[in-house]
C-alpha cells in the first residue's frame, strides 16, 4: 500500500465524534478507494462494509425505497447478507457513490442517525455538489485527495521522512544541500515528471522500473479519461471538454502559455469552451492559473477573468500526451536538454502539480508586456504577495529581479536546477524544492 498523507485525516475524522458522514472526493484513479480501504481494514473498526456502485450495480436497490436508516438495514440483510452492522464499530464504505443519487442523498440520515462511521468516495466527474436538492449539504465534510505529491513518490521509492527533514530544514535555512544529494532529487523529480502521481502508475514503476510500462498504462488512463468525458459530461459539453483538455500540450507548448481557445480549435471562443472548462475544473482534471493586473494583496482582486493558463492536475499524465521520447529527453542534463520551446511549459506544469497539492490555494501568474515582466506564480502569504520564477536550467531572473525592487514584495523565490543561494530578497533553490512552497 503506497503511503498518503490524507490517511491520517481520514483516521482522525474516524475516531472524532463529528455527527457527518465523510466524501473522499478527487479525480478518476487518484487513490480513493485505496484510501478508504486501507483504514477500514486496518483494525480500526471490529466490522468494515464496503459497496461499490460500479462493480455491484445490483446494490442500488437498497437504497430504491425508503431511506429510513432502519429499512436501510433491513435491505442491507437481505441484499450483503454478509455485512455486520455493529453500532460504534462499524465503518460502511458507499464508493463510486455518483452511481447511486439515491444513496447520496441518504447520507442526510445515516449522519443524523450516527451509529455507524460513514464514508462515501466519488468522483468528481458524476457529483453536482452545488445542488442542495440532491446533495446532503451540511451532513457530510469533505476529503480532497489529489494524485500523489512528490513527497508521497518520494516515500514509494523509499526515501525516509530523516531525509524530507533534511531537505526541508535546508530549504529553511537556505543551506545549500550536499552536492551528491541534491543531483539524486533532482534525478527523482525527473523521474516524478515522467512517473507523475497516479498511484497505479507509480505502483507500477516501483514493481517494474521500466518507463515503458509506465508509459502504456499512463497512455491507457487517458483513454479512460477520454471515455470518462464521454460518459459523464453533458451532451453539449463532451467533446468541448474533451478538446480542451487535451490542447493542454498544444497550449503549454506555445511561447506564451497563456490558454487560447483558438488553439482548441479555429475560430473558437468563450462563448463556446467556457461551460468546456468549466466542466473540466469540476471533474477535477485540470489547474487553473490566473493572471493578475498588479501584484498586490489580495491576488484575487487584481486578477483578469479572461487571461489565464491551464494545467493538469498530474504531470505524469501530461508528459503521456506527448510521445514517449519526451520522458528519455527528460533525463538529460537540463542545460543541454534537446526539448527546445516545450522545456519552460513543461516545468511549469510541474511546478504547478506541486504548488496545487495544497487544496486551499489558488494559483496566480504575473505578466505585464509594457514592463517586459513574466512571474510563472505568485503565492498569497501573510508576509504579502511572494513571486515564483521557474527556470528550467539557471538562467538569469531579470523579470523577478525587477519585482524584488518593489516594497510591496518581501522576498522572493527563483526555482532552478542547482542548488540554494541567497542574494538580498531573492532565495534560489532546486526545483524540487516547490514541494515545500
């Protein structure tokens, strides 16, 4: 079982005395069910119930009456006969929950009755969490689980929690990292852009270590993310949203990355993709990256509706959209890389993978043509905005370099393929360094 950091919320939101039911909620093959499983056979509880909607369809009917948690159980006797429901002792599992509507909305009850520990997983792609009429809204709390963080490949490959403190403790302190270390995570995060974080992928990699496995199953999950848009998207949506998505490499390939919906497809605009993107965010798929007027407290209300990039939430499967020379270009120096104009995109795609891991946070860009300035991401913090320029190799910051000049910004971070540094309010550090950003 892969470790993940959302575990140890899942066991805290079991053993809290809440009166909610939990959705662990996320994209398609992020882990979920993975999840869920692993605490609920872990000894936590003395009875473990799980349903799945996709494999046993059958088991809708529990939920096709009354929702009474006590005919609940009745039609649980009849239909998992084998499932104990011990009161205080009992997790029940509902996965791949969009499946059942019913069994959504019966979430209302079997918090309010709270003999049994409740949690639901679904997708993204099949929940309006935006519709009282048809979603518990105030009985559940929410699990978001993304695909792994390079944290969580890095303890799938082996690296101990001794070796993150080091590294973190640098990235604290400004210490530059011993330089056979430092070389090796950058090796990993090569590996982690072209691995990515879906956990059947890494797993995968870590039974075989061969990219070229990885790659076919990666190329395979994007079928089915294609198969999964046209199951689940609105008619007038599926191949707006299908389109879209996959101009990702299209968009991020391009000088200026700035999402373009001609490139989608000629002629089209707003008009036409906007319910496309929308769509897409909802499922989960891809990253929204906002440009901003002026960088300044608070980011939100200086950004530009219509100017923005778009990323995908695994850069793993992003790097599979492009033909499988990409992943043997990444592991040559950086320097010399023979990947030309896709370079920038691509680290940038990775950076923001690692930036978006926290849940909370809202990605920002700065680009102003007149003042010849390009920040790939600017973060929000209590010290006041923080500008981040990622630099595939270690090229000159001129752009952040003028920002710094502003009072309005404390300091700022410089990503590269070195090592730390400090100089006055600019902080150098290695790329993968973005992951405790």
């Amino acid at each position: 079982m892969l470790k993940r950091e959302a575990e140890a919320d899942l066991i805290a939101f079991c053993k809290s005395k809440t009166d909610k039911c939990m959705v662990v909620r996320g994209a398609r093959q992020v882990g979920k069910t993975s999840l869920v499983q692993e605490v609920g056979r872990s000894g936590l509880f003395r009875s473990f119930v799980e349903v799945n909607f996709l494999e046993r369809p059958d088991l809708k009917q529990i939920f096709s009456g009354s929702l009474d948690v006590n005919t609940l159980l009745l039609n649980f006797s009849v239909f998992m006969p084998e499932g104990r429901f011990i009161p205080g002792e009992t997790l029940l599992f509902l996965d791949e929950i969009q499946e059942c509507p019913e069994a959504i909305t019966a979430l209302k009850f079997l918090a309010k009755d709270r003999r049994y520990r409740v949690v639901a997983s679904g997708s993204m792609l099949g929940i309006d969490y935006n519709r009282p009429s048809s979603y518990p809204v105030g009985s559940v709390s929410y699990l978001d689980l993304t695909p792994m963080s390079f944290k969580e490949f890095l303890w799938a490959l082996g690296i101990n929690d001794q070796v993150i403190s080091m590294l973190q403790n640098s990235f604290q302190t400004g210490t530059a990292v011993p330089e056979a270390i430092n070389h090796q995570m950058m090796n990993y995060m090569k590996m982690y852009m072209a691995v990515g974080g879906m956990p059947e992928v890494v797993q995968l990699y870590v039974d075989s270590h061969d990219l070229k496995q990885v790659d076919r199953r990666q190329r395979a999950l994007l079928e089915d993310y294609r198969n999964d848009i046209a199951h689940f998207a609105p008619p007038a949506v599926k191949i707006k949203a299908e389109k879209c998505y996959f101009s990702l490499k299209d968009q991020l390939g391009k000088e200026n990355h700035k999402f373009q919906y001609s490139v989608v497809e000629h002629g089209g605009n707003r008009r036409k993709f906007g319910n496309a993107l929308d769509w897409l965010y909802s499922a989960d798929l891809i990253i929204g990256c906002d440009n901003v007027r002026t960088p300044e407290s608070p980011l939100e209300a200086f950004r530009d509706p219509d100017d923005f990039r778009l990323y995908p939430t695994d850069i793993g499967m992003f790097t599979a959209m492009y033909d499988y020379s990409l992943k043997q270009m990444l592991f040559s120096d950086i320097k010399t890389s023979p990947l030309g104009q896709a370079k920038g995109g691509l680290y940038e795609a990775l950076v923001a993978c690692m930036l978006s891991h926290r849940r909370d946070r809202r990605l920002y860009f700065y680009k102003n043509d007149t003042k010849n300035i390009e920040i790939e991401f600017l973060l929000s913090s209590a010290d006041g905005v923080i500008p981040v320029e990622v630099k595939a190799g270690n090229n000159r910051s001129k752009s952040l370099d003028k920002l710094l000049k502003s009072d309005n910004v404390p300091y700022g971070y410089k990503l590269v393929s070195g090592n730390l540094g400090t100089m006055e309010k600019k902080r150098t550090i290695p790329l993968y360094m973005a992951m405790f950003l």
